[in-house]
C-alpha cells in the first residue's frame, strides 16, 4: 500500500522554456523579412516618384519641342515678312529718290519718268536717266542739272547701293544654289532612276516648276498658291537643323495655306477628247464641293472651323456638319513617311519610311516593331514605298526601292519571303482579303500577282501603243473585295482593271488630265475612285465588272466597246494642287484624299460634295489610310511625321 502511495514522478518547477540556438535563428529571419518589407516599400516609393518624374520630364520635354516649333516657324514667317518690308521700303525710297530728282529739274511729280531698259528695268527702280541729247540744244547747268556735283554725288551713291544689292543677290543665289543641292542629295529617290519624275518633265515641260515627283513632293515648298495673305517665299540659306530626331525647317508660309476656297493657279479644266468620248455626264461638285470664294479659312466663323495647337480643320458652312476630326498621336519619324496602312483589326499602324518600316499601336502610339533588312545595301537611301499587312496581321509586306518585295513575319522580325521579279522600284502593295495573293505596281509597266503559298507570279503588262510617251508606270494597285479584279493607275492618266483569274485587261478607265498616283475601290467592289495629279478625284461606276458578264460581253465586241463599260460618275473638285492618295471608309461613307496642298478632305461618297478640310502637316500629305474597324484617319507626310486622327460622327 505505501509502495503505490508513494510511486509517483516527483512534481518540477514550472517556469520559461529554456531558450535554445534555433529560437534565435528564428527571430533573427523575422527581423531579416521585416527589414526587406521595410526596404521593398522603400524601393516602390521611390519608383513611383521615379516614374513620375520620368513622365512628368517627358511632357515638359514635348511641350519645350512644340515650342521650339512653333518658335522656329514663327522665325520663318518673321523673316518673310522682313522681306517683304525691307522690299516696299527700298520701292519707296526709290520712289521718293525719283520725285526729288524731279523737283530739283522742275518736272511735275506726276510726269511719267524716263523708262529705264537693260539691266536697270529689273529690282526696285533708281534715280531717272539724263534725257537724250536733242541738236541745237545746250543742255543746261547748275543746281538741278544732270551735271550738278550734288547730283553726281547722289548717283555715285546709288551705284554703290546698287552694286551691294547685286552682291547680296549674289550671295543670296549662290547659297540658295547650295541649299538646292543639299535638298537634291538629300532626295529619298534619284532622278534619274524615278519614271515618275521622268514623266512628268516630259509631259509638262511648258509649266515648269508646276508638276514634280514623288521623290520632289517629299520636300519643303515654298507658298502653295494665291491666298488670302501672299506671303514671299523664306530667305535663301535658313539654318538647317539636322540631326535624326529633328525634320527639315519648314519654309515660309502663310498662317493657312490655302484651303478649298482659294481657287487653284491654273484655269478652268478642260475636258480631254478621250473623256468626252468615254465618260458618261459627270456630277461636278465644284460648287457644292468647294467652300464659297469669299470665304478666308482664316476667318471662318467659329461654327465652322476647329483647331488645335498645330493643326486646323475647316468645315463646309453649304452643307450639315456630320462628323469631328480629333488629332489622337503624331508619330515622329527619322525621315519622310512615304507610306501609311492600318492593320485589318485596326489595331497596328505600318509606316514606311527611309530603310525601315515601324509598326505603331494605334490606341497608345507606342511603336511595337522596327522592321530593317540588314543584309540590304548601305550605300545611298532605301525608301519603303508601301506596306500592306495580311488580313491574319501576322505578316507585312514591304515594296521599295531595290525593285524587291519582302514579306516579314512580324512576331520573329524576320523575312519570310522576298519576291523578285519587277525591274524598276515598286510604289504600291495591295493583299486579297483571303491573304493568298498580294498585287504589287512598279515604274516598270507592270503589275504583277503574287501568290503568297506558291511565290509564283502573274505579270500584268502596259502594252498599250496609244499610252502616253510611252510612260505607263505604275503608281498604285488595288485588289476588288471580291478578289477577282486588280486595278492600277499609271503615270500615263489612264486606270487599267484586269481580270485576276485570266490575267486578261478588261478595263481602261480615261478622264484624268495627268498621272494617276492612288486609286482604291470602295467596299462594296462596285466604284472605284482614283486621284490625279490633276487636283482631281475620279469616282468610277465598276459595278457591271463585278459578276464579270458585262466585261465579257464588251470584250467580246471589241475595244471601243471595252472602253465604254464603264464610266466616270463623280468627279471630285477642291484640291489647289497634286492629289496624291485616296481611300474609302469601311462604311463606304466617306472619300479622303490627300494632296501637295498639305491638306486632307473629306468628301461624301454619294454626293461629292466636301465635308471637311483638314490641315496640319507642314509638307505634302503623301498618303493616307482610313481604319477597316473604326472612323481612324492616318497620314504620312515630308514633314517626317505621320499622324492619327479621329473622325467621330456628330
């Protein structure tokens, strides 16, 4: 019993665990994560204040550079001005020279003075010439004579004015001489391999300066036409800004340049005989279309006009205002924006330019993809005259220069195909919605059909005898919705449409007075519009093509008939200079165009008439694309930009 009482484990203090090694080491990695969240906060504050300051470095650095633009254009427009002062004041002081002159002989002040011949006749006028000795005659002396020291003195000091005129002409020659020459080294494309340039000398030699290329349109020019406020042209030898950021400085110009109501330099347009014959009678939208004469973009009515730090657009106070232009990015680039197309999504933006093409997201105007062919010769400029995406978006094909199509797979950067076979550069791309085949034109006469699985081709060759000098390059192709026409215009002012399955011309659509640079054809396959370098657009009724029996039946009894199928129904009026691009919205709503004139319009489809007038760019508008998923302008420029912009209805 007292063995069981007593058979028990003895009872031990109770008290702290003792603290051994390892329960340090566990407070030591809490302090240690502690440290590191205290240090990670630290670091995420700090990020964000970084990035902050990035953003907030970022748009004070676009705000100094618009500044900086507006700053040198106001220094062109400046010195412009000067010019024109300095010229009326030496005109006046000649004036008044000559009217003193006359009253220290005793002639009238309204006489007429002694007509000046030679040299003399040209620049502001100087002090009369001493009359012809008459027989019998003594001519007189003293004060007021022609043989007066004071007189004499004066003269001596005209002449010494004179000469230091001649010599800053000279000066003024020579460096706009040297300046010339820079802009032609500087050209994307040589003269002497651009048939572009090569036709239009040609066919326009008796209006020189008037028609220049599309290697010449990328390049600053001075004012456009008559305007509101003539200005003169900058002064020869500005500051030129170079660098890879930074376009060419702008020359001189007026405020707006001249807009729709300015009527053009040259006089009325004169129908062509081959028009006459084959164009069926025509809306003019000349005066629906235009805005009134007496209306100044300048001056419009706040109602009517809209703008923006640097750009203005200018709405058509005769019909309904339906639609708003929002400019959403302005994409900088290194050198003129030769091409511009949207994906099919709408989503991408492709630019051409000098060796590169970029892609942009059009919602953010980031740029996502540089596109450069290494392998590709360094010596001299390699412009990228088109580029088209694939209906998936997976691919981009690129024309330029070195006469060779690539096809690039945009998620590796990396060619997947080049197709060789055109002889001079190619100028336009265009992919059939099944992403089979992509057409391509070259200066070369021909367009050809490529097809994307196989890489064979289909040449479609200008063979005409009755083409113009000859000269048919192809500027621009476009393929039907339907896949099954290729139409193209060509330096020769005529648009061809040939049959895809055969290969076969079916069409040839004249009433152009000059090359054709852009056609497109609407959504629906059944007009196509094409643009003119004669200030024109052209909309034509293709509809009977589209089942293919009306062409057939016309081929079958014969050319005249050929010519006759189908037929100019809208011609399009208001551009004051080349037309360079074309397009269709989605919708089929709306035709824009884009022109020399640095302008873009907005014109309705159905009627012709003008919708809108946009400006902004400070060198022609070489081309422009509207959105396939959305009312979204692009346009590529000389200036080195390209540019989004919206278009909402209202």
């Amino acid at each position: 019993m007292s063995s069981t009482i007593y058979n028990h484990r003895s009872l031990q203090p109770t008290g702290p665990p003792a603290q051994g090694p390892s329960q340090h080491t566990h407070v030591r990695v809490n302090e240690a994560f502690d440290t590191i969240r205290q240090e990670f906060d630290v670091l995420t504050s700090d990020l964000g204040l970084l990035r902050n300051q990035r953003d907030e470095y970022e748009s004070k650095v676009t705000s100094q550079i618009n500044e900086l633009n507006i700053i040198r254009q106001s220094l062109y427009e400046l010195e412009s001005q000067h010019g024109k002062i300095r010229q009326q004041y030496e005109e006046e002081l000649s004036r008044l020279r000559a009217e003193l002159h006359a009253a220290r002989q005793g002639i009238p002040t309204g006489a007429p003075s002694h007509p000046t011949v030679g040299p003399g006749s040209i620049g502001p006028s100087g002090p009369p010439a001493p009359p012809p000795a008459v027989p019998g005659v003594v001519p007189p002396t003293g004060p007021g004579s022609y043989n007066d020291p004071y007189y004499s003195r004066d003269r001596e000091r005209d002449r010494e004015r004179e000469k230091d005129r001649e010599r800053e002409r000279e000066i003024r020659e020579r460096e706009r001489e040297r300046d010339q020459r820079d802009r032609e080294r500087d050209r994307p494309s040589d003269v002497s391999r651009d048939p572009k340039r090569i036709k239009t000398e040609r066919i326009k030699g008796d209006r020189p300066g008037k028609h220049f290329p599309l290697s010449s349109i990328n390049h600053y020019s001075p004012s456009l036409g008559p305007g509101p406020t003539p200005k003169l042209p900058a002064p020869a030898g500005p500051p030129t800004f170079q660098g890879p950021g930074l376009p060419p400085p702008p020359s001189a110009h007026a405020q707006y340049p001249p807009g729709p109501g300015n009527p053009p330099p040259a006089g009325p347009i004169e129908q062509s005989s081959s028009a006459s014959t084959s164009l069926a009678p025509v809306t003019n939208a000349s005066n629906g279309g235009q805005f009134p004469d007496d209306l100044d973009p300048q001056h419009v009515p706040p109602e009517f006009k809209k703008e923006g730090s640097d750009w203005f657009a200018v709405f058509n106070p005769k019909v309904k205002r339906v639609l708003d232009v929002n400019l959403v990015h302005t994409l900088m680039h290194e050198s003129v924006v030769c091409c511009v197309r949207f994906s099919a999504d709408g989503k991408f933006l492709a630019t051409g330019c000098n060796r590169t093409a970029q892609i942009y997201d059009t919602k953010t105007g980031a740029k996502t993809c540089v596109l450069a062919d290494d392998s590709a010769g360094k010596a001299g400029d390699l412009y990228i005259r088109s580029v088209c995406f694939s209906p998936d978006g997976k691919y981009l094909a690129t024309g330029a220069e070195d006469k060779q199509i690539r096809i690039w797979d945009i998620a590796k950067k990396r060619i997947r195909n080049v197709f060789d076979g055109h002889q001079q550069e190619i100028y336009s791309l265009d992919f059939s919605l099944d992403g089979r085949l992509i057409v391509s034109g070259s200066g070369d006469k021909t367009a050809r059909i490529w097809d994307m699985i196989e890489g064979a081709s289909k040449v479609l060759t200008i063979n005409d005898p009755d083409s113009l000098n000859n000269d048919a390059g192809v500027t621009s192709v476009a393929i039907s919705p339907n896949g099954q026409l290729v139409a193209a215009g060509s330096l020769d002012t005529v648009v061809r449409i040939w049959d895809v399955a055969s290969g076969m011309l079916i069409e040839r659509l004249r009433g152009h007075r000059d090359s054709v640079y852009s056609v497109a054809f609407t959504p629906d396959g059944k007009g196509l519009v094409s643009g003119s370098l004669d200030k024109t657009l052209k909309y034509w009724d293709v509809s009977g093509l589209v089942n293919g029996v009306k062409w057939k039946d016309a081929a079958a009894n014969g050319k005249k008939e050929l010519e006759k199928a189908s037929q100019c129904t809208m011609n399009f009026m208001g551009h004051t200079d080349y037309v360079l691009s074309v397009a269709v919205s989605h919708d089929g709503q709306w035709v824009v165009s884009g022109s020399k004139d640095r302008g873009v319009q907005f014109w309705d489809s159905h009627t012709a008439i003008m919708q809108c007038m946009l400006q902004g760019h400070k060198n022609s508008v070489i081309s422009i694309d509207l959105s396939p998923a959305g009312n979204i302008l692009a346009t590529g420029s000389g200036d080195w930009q390209a540019r989004i912009c919206a278009y909402p209805l209202t």
